[in-house]
C-alpha cells in the first residue's frame, strides 16, 4: 500500500467513529482541535493569555508545514463521525534519548471537547496501538502534564503507567510539569 494513501479502519460501530490518515485537507480542522484542546486541557495549568493568544489559523499553516515535511515513521491520524474530523492524534518513534530504542511516542492525541468521553479517542488510541505493533514497536510512551487529571485518567485506564520520568518546560515564564508514561505492547 502507498504510505502516503489514506488508509480507513472500521469504524467503531457503537460510536460510528472512522480513523483515517490525516491529509492537507485536514489541516483546519486539527489545527481547531488543537487549538480548542489546548485551551480546555490546559485551563489553569498554563498561563491563560498564552492559551487565548493561540490561533487557528496560524497553527493551520503550521499543521500544512509538519504534514508535508513529515517522514514515514511520522503517522498523523483523524478521526471522524458523521462526516466531520473530531479527534487527531499523531505518533512516531521515541525522542527521549534515555530510553530503550525501538520505543515509540505518542506525540499528541486531542478531541473536540464537544467529544470528550463519547469514544473519540479510545478510538484514535486503538488505531495508534495497533499502527505501533505493525511498525514493531514493543513498547509506547508519552508525556502528559502533572495536573491534567483528566488525561492521566484516560491513559491509565487505556494500560498506561507512570515510568518514573519526569520533566519541566515552560510556557511564558511559567513551569509546566510532564510525567512520562509508558504502555508495553503485545506482539503479535
């Protein structure tokens, strides 16, 4: 199969969600869902001028940016009902340099927050599992801020744990802690 062809999934008939490969025409739309994302997820845990200052339309043309010069082991997916993109998450190796090789990263998941808890990104993380064991990766991390409770949440009950890695960035002068987690992979 061409690897830059939009591959479907099933869709998930209790949710009637499709999760596809991202395109350029998809660009707008995850670059709402980011920006909408952020901006619910990180309420008070970042810096409120820096989550309002956030703009669609310049994380569009960054989004088109990412997509056209991403390599293969880059995957970008979308996931939509009823016709409209509603979730994207998007996955690859592993950055962190103190890690086994041969891990992967989840590098971002995010839904519409009109979709939060209705099976949107169950769906977009099972397709990110099951891509990561057909690439071979035994193992899948990610890194979640310390106090989005929501999101640690989601990931515990999908098989992730904390693995004891933690790091600070900051966000307009203010230090945002992360929590590395990591989910083991069955093989087929």
């Amino acid at each position: 199969m061409d690897s830059h062809r939009p591959r479907d999934t099933a869709p998930v008939p209790a949710a009637g969600i499709r999760v596809r490969d991202m395109t350029d025409a998809d660009c707008e739309a995850v670059a709402r869902i980011r920006v909408l994302g952020w901006q619910t997820a990180y309420a008070g845990l970042m810096p409120a001028a820096h989550l309002d200052a956030m703009d669609v339309e310049e994380e569009t043309a960054r989004r088109r940016e990412l997509l056209a010069r991403r390599g293969p082991s880059v995957v970008n997916l979308v996931a939509g009902r009823a016709g409209e993109v509603v979730g994207w998450a998007c996955h690859g190796p592993l950055r962190d340099d103190d890690a086994p090789p041969g891990d992967a990263e989840l590098y971002a998941i995010y839904v519409l927050p009109g979709v939060l808890s209705t099976g949107v990104g169950r769906a977009l993380l099972e397709v990110v599992l099951e891509r990561c064991v057909a690439s071979g990766h035994g193992r899948v991390r990610l890194w979640v801020v310390e106090g989005n409770a929501r999101a640690r949440r989601f990931y515990e009950r999908a098989g992730f744990s904390p693995d004891g890695a933690e790091d600070t960035y900051e966000v307009d002068g203010v230090p945002v802690p992360e929590v590395r987690y990591l989910r083991p992979l069955e093989m087929p």
